[in-house]
C-alpha cells in the first residue's frame, strides 16, 4: 500500500513537471510558426478582391499585432479552442476536430508494429545472447544492421515496389492490390459510419469514465489480492470486488451510449459495430503495407538492447548460480534473465510506441496515408499555423505521457523499484 502511495505521489509531482514544459514548448511552437516566411491565405484568396481577403484575415485575427495575437492564442488554447485550418481538405474545421479526426488513423496504422515488435524483437535478442558468436547470433545481428541503417521511405518505396510491381508482374496480372492510396474504396452513399464530431465536453467527461473504469478494475485487482492474504472473518476484500464492478458498470455504460452515436472514429473498430465488412478488409489491406515497413524499421533498435541487456544479465552471479545448481537453461533465460533484462529495453519499446506515432509522417507520405503525421507535414508546407501548433502540443503530449508510462512499467516490471 505504501508503495501504491509513493507511486500515485511521484507521478503527480511528474504531472506538475510536466506543464512548465508544454508552456514552453507553446511558446517556442508558436513564435517559430509565425516566423515562417508563409502567408497562410496567399494560395487561398488567388482572384479575390483585396477587401475580402483583408476580411478573412480579421476574422481570423491575424490582422492584430503580434501581442496581441499571442495572448489571444494562450487563452484560447487553454480553454480548448485551438482555433481552425486556413486552408487544404480541412479548410474551415477546427483543429481539435481535424486532430481528433486523423490521430485514431494513425494509431490504426501502428497497431500492429505495437503489438508484434515487442515480441519479434525480445525473442530475438535473447537467442542471440544465448547463441553468443554463433550462427543464430551472426544472422540476427546482420538483420538488426540492415533494418537500422536503411531509412524508413526507403523501405516503404521497396515494398510498394515488390507488391505493387514485381509480385504483380510475377502472377501474370492476377494477383493486383491498389497500394498506392490508403482506404479509397468506393461504396454505397448509405454508409451507417457516424460523421458527427462529438463536442469537446461530451470528449473530456468520456476521458474521466475511461480513468474511472482503470480506477474501478485496480480495485477489483486489489480486491482479488486481499481476498489471498485477508482471514476468512475479513470482508473488506468483498467491498473492493463489489465497488470496483459497480464503478466498472457506471464507467462503461455511457461510453457504449457515446459510441452508438458518435462512433469511435478508429475506421476497423467502427467497421465492426456498423456491419461494414467491406470497410474492414479494405482497412485491413491497406494498413499491412505501412503496418510491415515500420515493423522492420522498428525492430532494429530494440533487438540491439534486448540482446546487450541480456548478456550483461547472464553474467550476473545468481545466474551461474542457478546453472551451478542445475536449473534447466530454459528456466534460466525465460524466468531469471529475460524479466532482468527488460527493464533498459522496455523504456525503448514505449518510447519506440511514441516515435512510431509522431515518426509515421514518411511512411503516411509514401503511401498516401491520411494520418496524424500527413496532416502535419501538409499544415507546415501550407503555413496553416493553427493546425502546427495543435499537432505539436499532441505530440509533446503523446512523448511526455510515454515516459510517464515508462516509469510505471519499471514498478511492474522489477518490484525492487520504489519511487520517494
């Protein structure tokens, strides 16, 4: 319990650390925004009469001098308005709408790298600790070189061309995949897929159930332990399990309501919930290209630290300790120096989830992807400063709240780690 206080202590003094950092980063993002030698409206007003154009530019307040500007932009930042696109296919949407519109895409497109890297990678750096200077060692390493020394638009462009070109040329024209443009199938004009963007409100009470759900399965978990280590006169232990699944009902009830209206935005998830079969496979299709290439990109890094961290951990004491005492090879690998060795590598896996899903702009390039990072890339080209600013606090976010992550999974991962 003492440790669960310590914890819950240390990431609120993380939390409060936290926001000097993002003001920061508001300020640097803003005045580097409006430096950029780009009138956001010039490609926009071509053939306007000058008076119009004049108009747009004091509705949008970029009429004002530059103090003036940014005080405005501070406030409405922190009350949730982050203003709206200037220009390109969000023209007129307003950035939070636009962000949560093209980020769930984005997390589509990562899913698998999260899921299967971690594994792939792990697996191989310990058996190329175990197989030191052999064979599986020698090719594992050659493997990790190669995915860390090409770049990632060169292995996307290598795949597009392998799929698109010479596996369609090898099957005599049959086997033919539309792999250049990402979710372009056409359907019928009924889609059931909600357009509705759901008001920030409705937005931020969701985030509080999904936190009072976390809060709610901690308590039966909680519960579970107590019940093992309590006396059978105790029912303290039933209080927890019964207020944990009454939270867990109250938490989940209204969010089922908000995802019957609104949906939730992740295309393969909606696709499901609204019968879309057709919506799924076209998805699925064209995520397991993009899917592939930050995968072999990704894999590099961690199977490099997997493997160092491991063979520093095999040549610790209680591991020749256990070899001495017979313990089979496999239990020592799998259950006293894999979790030991975990603990530098699972910093980089976290950290890698959040790289993949600011660093996916070259890949969402390449295969004309709408996500989170060609929505950024074409704000910056466009001038469109609202929507850089929005993106850049998303992302200052999304890499501030990973380590948060982090250094709760090192508690989990290595129970020694108490944080004061």
């Amino acid at each position: 319990m003492k440790k669960s206080t310590n914890m819950v202590k240390y990431l609120i003094k993380r939390i409060l650390t936290m926001i000097p950092m993002l003001f920061t980063v508001l300020i640097i993002t803003w005045i580097l925004a409006n430096a950029m030698a780009i009138n956001p409206l010039q490609g926009e007003v071509t053939g306007w009469d000058m008076q119009i154009y004049y108009d747009e530019m004091a509705r949008l307040g970029l009429d004002q001098p530059l103090f003036i500007q940014f005080i405005k932009y501070i406030q409405d930042f922190f009350t949730g308005n982050w203003g709206e696109s200037y220009s390109g296919k969000f023209e007129g949407w307003l950035v939070t709408d636009i962000i949560i519109t093209v980020l769930p895409r984005t997390l589509e497109m990562i899913v698998l790298p999260i899921f299967i890297i971690p594994i792939i990678a792990v697996k191989l750096g310990s058996i190329s600790a175990k197989n030191r200077k052999k064979k599986k060692d020698i090719l594992v390493r050659s493997i990790a070189v190669i995915g860390a020394g090409f770049p990632s638009f060169w292995i996307a462009i290598l795949l597009q061309f392998l799929i698109g070109r010479v596996l369609l040329e090898t099957t005599y024209f049959q086997f033919d995949i539309d792999i250049l443009n990402a979710n372009n199938v056409e359907l019928a004009a009924n889609v059931p897929f909600p357009d509705i963007i759901p008001p920030q409100s409705s937005l931020l009470v969701m985030v509080m159930l999904f936190f009072l759900i976390i809060g709610g399965i901690y308590l039966i978990y909680r519960g579970n332990r107590l019940k093992k280590q309590a006396q059978p006169a105790t029912k303290k232990y039933l209080f927890m399990l019964i207020s944990g699944i009454l939270i867990c009902i109250v938490g989940i009830v209204p969010i089922m309501f908000f995802i019957n209206t609104y949906g939730t935005k992740f295309r393969l998830l909606d696709s499901i919930i609204f019968n879309e079969p057709l919506y799924f496979w076209d998805t699925i299709g064209h995520l397991l290209l993009p899917g592939l290439a930050m995968t072999f990109i990704s894999l590099a890094a961690i199977t490099r630290q997997t493997r160092s961290s491991m063979l520093d951990v095999l040549n610790q004491d209680y591991i020749r300790t256990a070899r001495a005492k017979g313990v089979p090879e496999k239990v020592i690998i799998n259950k006293h120096a894999l979790r030991n060795a975990l603990l530098p590598t699972s910093n980089l896996i976290i950290g890698g989830t959040a790289s993949a899903l600011l660093g996916s702009l070259f890949i969402e390039r390449i295969f004309d992807y709408p996500g989170f990072g060609d929505t950024f890339f074409t704000s910056i080209i466009s001038g469109n400063i609202s929507l850089i600013n929005g993106c850049v606090m998303v992302a200052t976010i999304i890499l501030l709240s990973s380590n948060l992550i982090a250094d709760v999974m090192y508690t989990i991962i290595d129970p020694r780690i108490i944080y004061t």
